[in-house]
C-alpha cells in the first residue's frame, strides 16, 4: 500500500483521504518513518475479482491485498488502470473465481431525498453499514482541486476514513456512487459526504477495463465562468467564457477566438464551466464536435466544428507569472508604455489585481478595453474611466487573451 502516509493515532490503519480532512482542520498528525499501510473500501462488480475504488486508495501502493468475504479472506489485487481525475481505480482479484458481485444502478434517475446506503470499513470496522439520504447532486467545488471533475452525489450517509471506495446504495442495494470524501472540520463524520455518480464511474470504469487509462479531448482554450454582467449585456443565461485560445490547438484552427463564449457542445446547452470540461473530455481524439459560440465583439452566434485532439497534462493550468515592476502603475496595477500605435505593459505591481486575478505580463499588448480599439494610453485611460466592469483583450505571444473582471471602488 502507498508508502509514506502518515497514520492516525489509535489502533486502526489511515485510509489516505485523511489529508482531505487535514485541510478543513483536522489534528495534525505526526509521521511515522517506517512502512506506512492504508485502508480504503472497495466494490467488486464482476464474479472475476474485478473491483473498484478510489485512486487515492491505491495510489503509490507497492502491495495491495483484498479481504473478501466474512471470513476476511486476504487475496492479492493487481491495478488494471486509474483515472485520478475521478479518483477511480480498478483492481483485479488474482485467482478469484465465482464471487459475489454488486450490480450498477442509474444515478441520473436518483433524486434528492431518495435513501442512501454507505457500506465500507469506516475505522478498519469491517462491513459496516450507514443510512442516509442524498442531500444533493451535481456537486463540484469540494475541495478535491482543480483536476477533480465529478458532479458528485452529497450524502448525509455517516462517511469515515475507510470508507473511501466503497458504495453508495439505493434501497434496493444497486450501486448508485462510490464513496470518495467528507466534509470535516473534526476528522471524522460532519453529515456530508460525496460520492462519484455510478452512471460516470460505470463508464470509467469500462474504459479503463479495455484501455488501461483514460484519454480525454481538447479543445486548447482556457475558459472562464460567464460573467453576470457580461450575460446580461449579451442577453445570454448560460454558456462559458472563452478566455484564451492555444496558439495551434483544436480550437484555434476551428477559428474560435478569445472572448468567444460557448453556448452548445452538439446542440445541448452549456451550463457551466466543469459542464464544458466533461463534456469535451469525453469526446475521443480525433472525433468531431460542433460547438455555438458568440462573439463578444459582435453579439453574434455562430456554430463551428472542431475537431478534438488529445489532452496534453502540462497544458491544463493557465499559463503565466507576472513580472515585478518597481515604477507607478495604474489603478489596476499596470505600467503602460506607447510603442507605435500600441499599448504595451511595461511592469505589473506585485499584489495588484493585474497580477493576482489576471495574469498580466510586461510585452503583453492592450488590444481592446469594452470593444474600444486602444492606440494610445490617453485611449485606455478613457476607456476604464467610469466603467464598474470591464471586459480587456490583450495580445501574448501572437495569442489574443480575454478578461472579465470588476474595477476596485
């Protein structure tokens, strides 16, 4: 199992999403040198020995041992694949023959209120069962990072550490999520924990089955929530900023542009943000997709299709740091210097709004501030004057980027 965790103080071993805790207050606690073991929950959905649970629980494990049955029987497990995106692993029982097996159930047609039932080793307490009701659905923002993308199901189902892995059950005992994380200022249950939604781990999980790993699509933009007053100035309720289009990606090539906002991926609405990201990550490399964007210089739609390429890891985080100046910047945090007809940024005050929200670097270009061209800073200073929001373009490297920001009173 993952070496190097540390354990908690009592008898029973840690199970790994203990650090989840950690970061909403739980004790800290103190490393032990040697070996470390941890324990987690898991599903087996196949007679095989083919089993589920999270990533975390088996990430880094050298030795990974299954207990199966009353009796605890121990069995060694192999890792078929993981996905740490979704925090699912799969494992295969070695030798296993004829076992017991859960059956998947339609998470999409489970409502708020429904029963649910968590069944794990909270604790090392093997076989334990908790009951509860789904207290929400299409939860994201939890604490799991910018990478973790699952509209999870949020349960008031007592979750512990052990639990991680394990299913979350409809009444009548098919699978409807596994067991993730809790909320938890304690360290131990709060009466909120999430689990990944059985419609998107059964297929997860099929993936990795076939292809030991999951490739998703990319489209090579950096995007951004929409805007209140930019939807209301575009008449729109819905859809996702495009902020910056990647020199050469998928998109680029499609002709979508930075400050584009995308309203439909093949004729479905776009509600948010992780929407978009899910939805083209389970587009194939390779495969088509039409997209209705709008521009914002124009207020026009337009449908356009991109062809998908692959996801490439480093290019998942937003690019640039900005660079220190020590001149007078504006009330953003710019220094500004006329080159020709252009606007160039000459320094970025450390702490501004330019740096921290932004991104800003020197030799980036002020291109447009509120559709106005700017060729001069007398030109970028009227434009910010008596505007509360403000929508900026700036030219990078050849790239056009977009914000959306509010001014500080």
């Amino acid at each position: 199992m993952p070496p190097g965790q540390d354990q908690e103080e009592g008898p029973f071993p840690r199970d790994p999403f203990w650090d989840f805790f950690e970061r909403f207050g739980a004790p800290h606690m103190m490393p032990d040198p040697g070996p470390q073991t941890s324990l987690g929950s898991g599903i087996i959905i196949d007679k095989s020995g083919i089993v589920v649970t999270n990533n975390h629980v088996i990430d880094g494990g050298t030795e990974i041992m299954v207990r199966v049955g009353a009796d605890n029987n121990e069995m060694k497990a192999k890792v078929i694949g993981t996905d740490p995106k979704t925090d699912l692993a799969v494992l295969k029982i070695e030798g296993a023959k004829d076992l017991p097996f859960a059956a998947w159930g339609d998470s999409d047609s489970a409502e708020v209120g429904d029963w649910a039932i968590a069944i794990g080793s909270p604790f090392a307490l093997d076989q334990s069962v908790t009951v509860g009701i789904i207290s929400a659905k299409g939860r994201n923002q939890v604490g799991l990072g910018n990478d973790f993308r699952a509209d999870m199901i949020q349960t008031d189902a007592a979750i512990n550490p052990g639990n991680s892995g394990g299913p979350l059950c409809d009444i009548d005992g098919n699978i409807i999520g596994v067991n993730t994380a809790i909320y938890s200022r304690s360290g131990g249950y709060m009466g909120i924990g999430f689990a990944i939604p059985a419609n998107l781990a059964k297929d997860i999980v099929s993936r990795l089955q076939k292809e030991g790993k999951i490739v998703r699509g990319w489209l090579g933009v950096y995007i951004q929530p929409l805007d209140p007053e930019l939807a209301k100035e575009l008449g729109l309720k819905q859809g996702v900023g495009i902020h910056e289009v990647i020199e050469g990606s998928p998109a680029a090539s499609s002709g979508i542009q930075a400050g584009d906002v995308v309203l439909e991926v093949d004729g479905k609405a776009i509600k948010d943000v992780m929407e978009l990201q899910r939805r083209i990550g389970d587009f194939k490399p390779g495969q088509s997709v039409k997209l209705k964007v709008m521009s914002y210089a124009d207020k026009k739609s337009r449908n356009v299709t991109v062809k998908v390429g692959t996801l490439p890891e480093e290019q998942e985080n937003a690019p640039g740091t900005s660079k220190e100046s020590e001149q007078e910047p504006d009330k953003i945090g710019l220094l500004l210097i006329l080159k020709g007809k252009e606007v160039v940024v000459a320094g970025v005050e450390p702490g501004s709004l330019a740096e921290t929200l932004l991104g800003l670097e020197a030799g980036d270009v002020i291109v447009r501030v509120n559709r106005q061209n700017i060729t001069s800073i007398s030109a970028y200073k009227k434009a910010l004057k008596g505007s509360k929001r403000i929508y900026l373009e700036v030219r990078r490297n050849g790239r056009n980027l977009f914000f959306q920001f509010a001014l500080p009173e």
